[in-house]
C-alpha cells in the first residue's frame, strides 16, 4: 500500500529538476543535534512516537512520506510565514554540529485544530505556507556526500535558470530504511520566487 504524500502540481519539467507548487500542509517535527544520519536515527523515534500514540487521545497515525530534514536554522524559522504550535522528517546538507530539523507531513484529513496535541514537548506542529518547489529525484544512499553532490547540482541548475532561491535545500526520503539502496526515492528541493 502506498504511503500518503503532500498533493502538487508540476509547474514545468527539466533535465535538472522538476518545479512543482504545494499548497499548505501539517507537518510533525523535532530539532536534533548530530549529524545527518545519527540525528534522524534520533528524530524517527521521537516523530514516531508521536504518530503511534504518544499524544493526547493516545491517536495512532498512519505513516505519511516523505520524511524531511533540514539544517537548523533559527533565523529562517523566525522569519517563515508558516503556522507553529509549539508542544510536527525533511534535512539540509551541510550539517554542523548543531543538528538538524526532521519532519513528518500529516495526513491530509487532519487540520490544526483535529490533530491531537504531541506529550513530548519537543514535538511541534506546523502549518507551511504555500510554496514553489524546484526538486531533483535520485536514488541512493542515505549519506550527506550523496545527499550534498545531488543538493549542489539542483543549486546550479536552479541559479543558472535564474530562478530566485529562498533558503537552503531540504532532503526528502520517501522510503524505510531496508529498501535497497538502488531503488529508492530521495529528492532534494528548495524553495524558489515565483515568476509572476
């Protein structure tokens, strides 16, 4: 059965990358220290914790993809437009030793108001805003040198298009860990200006 994933549509389509638009979404996250792979070790069990029923009302969850992660980056996350309540596993290569932000998308008949409030208060919920997406697909391994060579490719083609970019690239991995490492689905994304 095929894992629930944010609707988008394709806005246009290039050797390099694929730029979708997403509309408003839930998303589950948790700040962990560490690098990529030991903070989302991490950061699964917390997030996975909370859909399996460690939340008010005990509510057990389906598992949605992709799982996202993002360096953290306190500055962006003051200026974002987004929705947080504090009480929501996307990434950013280039990991310091100051960790990373990992989220879960929820699924897409809860709102803010119906999804059971986290018990871990390191749990938030967040509401995105409506964005524009340049994304690249590949497969793989789960390490930051694949991850950053495919991040670094996606920045070149998305500046040598003269796209504005907004913020740094998020990975996104939509497959559990004991998929073999050449059939998954990993993709890069990052933010850019709408044309209009």
């Amino acid at each position: 059965m095929a894992l629930e994933e944010p609707h988008y549509d394709v806005v246009a389509q290039t050797p390099d990358y694929e730029l979708r638009r997403y509309p408003s979404y839930l998303v589950a996250e948790v700040d962990v220290e560490g690098d990529l792979n030991s903070a989302g070790n991490r950061a699964f069990k917390i997030l996975a914790g909370f859909i399996f029923g460690n939340n008010q009302g005990s509510t057990k969850m389906a598992m949605t993809a992709p799982v996202t992660a993002r360096q953290i980056d306190e500055k962006k996350a003051d200026q974002s437009g987004d929705v947080t309540i504090a009480t929501q596993v996307t990434s950013r290569p280039r990991a310091t030793d100051e960790g990373y932000t990992y989220s879960f998308v929820m699924e897409r008949s809860y709102t803010l108001q119906s999804l059971p409030a986290p018990n871990d208060p390191r749990v938030r919920i967040r509401q995105t805003e409506p964005r524009l997406m340049a994304v690249k697909r590949y497969s793989g391994r789960w390490n930051e040198r694949n991850d950053q060579g495919h991040a670094d490719a996606l920045i070149t083609a998305v500046e040598t298009a003269g796209l504005g970019r907004i913020g740094e690239p998020e990975m996104a991995r939509y497959n559990p860990p004991f998929m073999p490492w050449f059939m998954r689905r990993n993709e890069v994304m990052v933010q850019v200006a709408p044309s209009d």
